[in-house]
C-alpha cells in the first residue's frame, strides 16, 4: 500500500490511484449466491476490476524537443531498452531541409548515442558529400531509437513502440525531403512491402502529409555490395534536385 505522501505526489503529477476495497460478508450473506448478496448490496456492483493498486498514467506529451528526448530516454515500452547501452534520439539540425531516417543504431551507434558513425555513417557522410550538403545540415535519425541486440532487423512491436518518437520529430522539423534509407526504414514510413530495389525508382511522399519521400539503399548494404553504389549515386542526384526545386 502507498504512503500518504506517495499518494500525494503521485495525485500532484496528475496520477489517480485506487485500491480495491475488501468487502465485509456475514456468515448468512456467506451461504447466498453472488447474485442475492449484490442485490442486498449495490455497493459491490461499483468496486472496480479485481486488480489492486493500478496506476492510470496520462499520454505522455511530444510536442517540443525536450519533451521528445525526455520520453525516448525513459522509454520502457519494448524490450530493446533493456539490452542497450544508451538510446539514440537523433542528431543535427532541427531545422534541415532534409531528414535522413534508418533503421537502428548499432554497435558504435549503442556506444556514442549518435546515429550512423561507424563505417556506414562516414559512407553516409561521404554520399551527402558528394552532392554538397555536410552532416551538420540534416537532421538523422532512425526508426528504432535502441541497438537491436546483434544488429539483427527491428521486430515490429519495437518499430510500433518508436513510432510516435519518429512522428514528432517529423512535426517538429517539418522537413522539405525525408531521405529513408534501408528496408525496414521505408516499408515503415510508407506503409508497405515493395522491394527496396523497387521503391528507389518510385516517386513517394510521406502517407499524410506533402512532404516527398525519398527511397535509397543503406549503406551497411553498399559495404556489402559496392556494385551497388552506382544506383545510388543516382539516387543522390534526385535528392539533390528534390531539395533546390
């Protein structure tokens, strides 16, 4: 049971609390069936489900920068909080043109608490580089905020969990072009299944919204298949025209 004190701060943030309250029979009332003995006793008819101590919380607010990093970094709404070291919000400017969106973090990501800065961040940085734009002039982040354990893909329930984390800074930044970058990326903000291989030769915009979508290979892919970067090098000049339309 909670202290007075505890019911106090808990009320003062805007969190009610209730505990079931034991209900007192005679022996008569004992031997009667349920029915009898509420009819007797309306009051049993309003006692609340038979959980004990629940604690009814309300939605948590997204609505400014601080507001957002608060809630991601005392997340607990899947299990990937509870593997990685640190979460990854997200780095650069809150007011880019373009925001870049991966999938998760990984290992040197886990460490620092910055998305893409081990071997696929520099290749990233390099093919922004390549069309005139620094790191520092976007905005990046991924779909999941928490390393998957061994780098393997987000399951879905962990995508869902962030969705409202990558929504709102969507909102906040209101990017001229969102570049998605890896499957698990673009079949999340687009809502669909269609190979990536596909999708890159796709016009797209963010479902809701007018805000155009561009669809490209991660780079963790091109490391692995360097025949690749050819497509995206393509690729990076349709951003760049995307961007000074």
């Amino acid at each position: 049971m909670l202290s007075r004190r505890q019911l106090q701060c808990l009320q003062g943030i805007g969190i009610r609390q209730w505990l079931r309250k034991p209900i007192l029979r005679s022996n008569s009332e004992a031997n009667q069936p349920p029915e009898a003995v509420a009819h007797e006793n309306p009051e049993i008819l309003e006692q609340p489900p038979a959980e004990t101590n629940v604690i009814v919380s309300e939605p948590v607010k997204l609505d400014s920068w601080d507001d957002i990093g608060q809630s991601i970094h005392q997340c607990q709404a899947c299990e990937l909080a509870n593997s990685c070291t640190q979460k990854v919000p997200g780095v650069g400017d809150r007011q880019a043109e373009l925001m870049i969106i991966g999938e998760g973090p990984g290992h040197e990501e886990d460490l620092r608490g910055e998305p893409f800065v081990g071997r696929s961040g520099q290749l990233l940085d390099k093919m922004l580089l390549a069309i005139g734009i620094a790191r520092s002039q976007v905005f990046i982040t991924n779909i999941v905020k928490c390393r998957p354990p061994n780098n393997r893909d987000p399951h879905i329930n962990e995508v869902k969990a962030c969705e409202p984390f990558i929504q709102a800074q969507i909102a906040q930044i209101k990017p001229r072009v969102i570049l998605a970058v890896g499957r698990i990326s673009a079949h999340h903000l687009l809502n669909c299944n269609t190979p990536v291989g596909k999708l890159i030769d796709q016009t797209h915009h963010l479902p809701g919204s007018d805000i155009p979508l561009k669809v490209t290979y991660h780079p963790a892919y091109l490391l692995r298949n360097p025949s690749a970067k050819s497509i995206v090098w393509q690729d990076m000049k349709k951003l760049h025209k995307m961007l000074n339309r």
